[in-house]
C-alpha cells in the first residue's frame, strides 16, 4: 500500500567551504520531502504498520503519545489517508482535542483521543493494559509511542537502501532508537552510524540493545552492530525539547544559507552536533550522509508559542 511516495527524499549535497578544505562531503538524505505531516521517518515507521492492520483484518491503529506528538498527527493522517480507524492515547487527563494543534489535527483526522493520567500513560507497554484497551477499542492493532517497534524498524532499512552513493558515515537524531536500529541493520560495511541521541541522560547502547534483542534474539547480530555505531551524547542541549539561543542561530543559518529546514527537537541538533564534529577534526576526509527525519512541526510549535522563527527562505 503506497499512501506516500519516498520519491521527493532525495540526497542533497551540501555545498561548504570548510568541508571542502577538510576533504569532506556532506550529503542531506531529504526525508522531510515526503510529506508535511506524516514527515520523514514517521512515516517509514507507520508503513509496514499500517500494511499489518490490513493483513490481521483490523479495523484501525491505536498508538500512544504526549502532547505534541509528531506520531500521533503522522498516524491520525496516515490512517486517514488508509480509511482506517485511528486512537490515540494521550498522556495527561487535564488535555482534550482543543489543547494545541497537534490535538485538534489529530481529531480533525478522525482520530479519537482518549487523556489519561500520567500513572495510566506509563502502563504503555504493559500487556495487561493491552488487553484492557482492546476490549475498550475492539479489534484495533497496537503500535508502540513513537512507532517503535519490528514494523517500525523495517521501514526505516528503507532509507539506506535508496542511497546509491558510497559513504563513510551517517548521522541520525535519535528519539526511541527505531530510526537508528533500522538504518543500522541496512548500513554497509566499513560504515559508521553517528547518533544524536535528544534526550538527556538516555543510555542509547541498553535503548537499542532491547529493541535489536527483542526483535531478533540475536545477541551477538546485536553487539556486532553496535560496534559500528558512534553515540554523540552531548547535543542534547539540556533535554527533550530544550534549546539555547547557540541552537537557534545554528538553524536560522543553515536553513538559510542550503533553503533545508531544521527543527529544535530532533535535526537542529543532529546538524549542530555533525558541524561540531567536523570543527573538532573528528570527520576529515570522509563522506557524510545525514539523515534528515523530518519533523517540522517542532519549528512551528516555537514560532507559534515563542515568535521565533527558526526557517526562512
Ligand atoms: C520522532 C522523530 C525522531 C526520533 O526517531 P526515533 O525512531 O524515535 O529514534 C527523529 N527525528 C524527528 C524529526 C522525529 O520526528
């Protein structure tokens, strides 16, 4: 089933002085191009996702998500494009569909949003809990917060399999690590993968370790990958969505000077840590592709609620 055509991502070239005097080339895999709402990688997660409710015969996707949720928006739309039912469970009982524009567009998607406690959210992954909320909403296929899980990995092997250009290494930002796991699992040999983990204190090695083991019960498949990975643990800029006026005028420049947008949350600081890196002399020489997840929405959440405009071009 083709709701999205992954056609518009396509590997652009970052046209930079101070790489070039470095001998380094950096390529932008456009993941944002897919689509507006259902952006980047949330969409390659919701793929085979979604295929799934179609081969189990059910009749929607319940999922779960926070406030602000790109998951949530991406699977509302995504469900609604597929004719299929969407639920969201959302994390604080003091919320409805009015709260903010990720949960009026979730509902003007068909989606029904259910608020819960944050006592009642953290049972998310229980299986008791499961079984409870599928007797509320019968016969609806549950996927994980942020898309995490198999399905949602296998999408994300897609992105590397479309780039046909030799590299040295990728860069990712990184969320629940199934974006990464599933670039991962498809990398070449020889090749690094460079995580921008954006949450403070997240041990991103034991994150994806549980996914890797859980979906294939491969220890060493596991450790093997890992060994191909560098984690950047430092540009998370004080936490989940937190930012400092360095980030800010980081994006405002870059988007301005290659006309790529950039969000606070996720790829701001993916891009912040890759220039970083190459300022430090750790990237010289090598051939670069950054995976750009997508993920607009953040930026417009801070023009919206702080006037600061972080795209311009
Ligand atoms: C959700 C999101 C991520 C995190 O991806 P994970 O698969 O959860 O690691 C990264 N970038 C953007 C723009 C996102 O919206």
């Amino acid at each position: 089933m083709l709701l999205y055509s992954t056609e518009n991502s396509i590997l652009q070239f970052i046209d930079n002085e101070n790489f070039t005097n470095r001998n380094i080339r950096l390529f932008v895999k456009r993941d944002d191009l897919i689509d507006l709402e259902v952006s980047g990688n949330k969409w390659r997660k919701l793929k085979f996702n979604i295929e799934q409710v179609k081969v189990l015969k059910k009749e929607g996707v319940l999922t779960f998500g926070g406030a602000f949720s790109n998951h949530l928006v991406a699977t509302a739309t995504a469900c609604f494009k597929a004719g299929i039912k969407s639920v969201g469970i959302v994390r604080g009982e003091e919320l409805n569909e009015y709260s903010n524009e990720t949960l009026i567009r979730c509902s003007q998607m068909g989606m029904y949003l259910k608020f819960v406690s944050r006592e009642e959210y953290r049972l998310k992954n229980d299986k008791l809990y499961h079984s409870e909320l599928s007797d509320e909403f019968k016969n609806h296929y549950i996927v994980p917060e942020g898309g995490a899980n198999f399905y949602g990995m296998v999408g994300c092997q897609e992105i590397i399999n479309e780039i046909d250009i030799q590299y040295d290494s990728v860069f990712v930002a990184q969320g629940t690590t199934t974006t990464s796991c599933g670039i991962l699992l498809s990398l070449p040999d020889h090749t690094k993968l460079h995580l921008v983990p954006v949450l403070k204190g997240f041990d991103s090695h034991t994150e994806m370790r549980n996914l890797l083991n859980y979906s294939f019960f491969d220890e060493e498949m596991t450790e093997e990958l890992l060994a191909k990975t560098v984690v950047h643990s430092d540009y998370h800029f004080g936490g989940y969505a937190n930012y400092n006026s360095d980030l800010i005028q980081f994006i405002q420049k870059f988007s301005k000077t290659y006309q790529i947008p950039l969000d606070q949350v996720y790829t701001g600081k993916a891009m912040y840590a890759l220039f970083s890196e190459v300022e430090k002399g750790n990237l010289d020489n090598q051939t670069i592709v950054f995976v750009h997840t997508g993920g607009i929405q953040g930026a417009k959440f801070l023009e919206e609620k702080e006037g600061i405009i972080l795209n311009q071009f």
